[in-house]
C-alpha cells in the first residue's frame, strides 16, 4: 500500500554525535550533534520550519503575481535554560526582494504559512510563541 502522506527517513550513525540521513533512495544529510560536521538536530528543526515556511510563502507569491529575486529567512529559536531544553520562542526574519513584491502581499504570504499551510510549523507544540518580520529589499 502507497499512503502519500506517509513519510519515512532514516538516520544511519556516523560516530561521535554525528548522523546521516534522508528518505529512501533520496539525498542525504549530516546531522552533528556538536555542530561540526553538519547543523545540530534543533539547528535543522529551525531550518525544516523555516524551510516548510519558505516554500509556503513562495508558492504563494507566485500566485498572487510576485516575481522573487531574492528571498531569505533568518530562524532563531530561543531554548529553555532547563532540560529537555526545548525551543520556547520561534522568530523568523523574512527578507524578500521581487517585482510585484508589496508588504501586504509578504505579510499575506508569510501568515497563511505560519497559521494555516506549514506543516512543521503547526507541528510544533501550540505554546511556542512565533513571532515574524518582514524586510522588503531593493
């Protein structure tokens, strides 16, 4: 049986605190626990909501006419000091440049992916706080 929205990865150790892996059959990545080899596994939780963020915002762009040039997001995720340490706060820096690009239609794009569309993001314990930015560029 196919269910499409079954996903699978697998991690496969690489000594020390460092990880490889992926989905079947597809690219790999490095996981490091001390940040050397690869982001740490809470680094690249940022970069998998910053990233299902991205793609969200993106697509729609694209269809409310905006043509992007450039397009970045800077994750920070502030930690509780106490274990199991998780993250307590998200903020997300979107800094865009397009024609056709106005702070409505950002702000439409980036709200629509954190409140309804990201599926990492709402995946993510409700109590987190996440706060967004927008920095329209050139």
């Amino acid at each position: 049986m196919n269910d499409p929205n079954l996903r699978h990865g697998t991690l496969e150790w690489q000594g020390d605190l460092r990880f490889t892996g992926g989905g079947p059959n597809g690219p790999k990545i490095t996981l490091d626990g001390d940040g050397v080899a690869g982001p740490g596994p809470v680094v690249t939780l940022l970069l998998a909501a910053a990233g299902c963020s991205g793609a969200d915002v993106v697509g729609i762009l694209a269809k409310q006419q905006v043509t992007l040039r450039s397009f970045t997001i800077e994750v920070t995720g502030r930690r509780a000091e106490d274990y199991p340490k998780r993250i307590k706060e998200l903020t997300l820096i979107f800094r865009l440049a397009g024609d056709g690009l106005t702070e409505a239609k950002a702000r439409r794009a980036v709200d629509l992916s954190i409140e309804k569309y990201c599926s990492v993001m709402l995946s993510l314990n409700p109590d987190i706080p996440i706060r967004t930015e927008i920095v329209i560029e050139g």
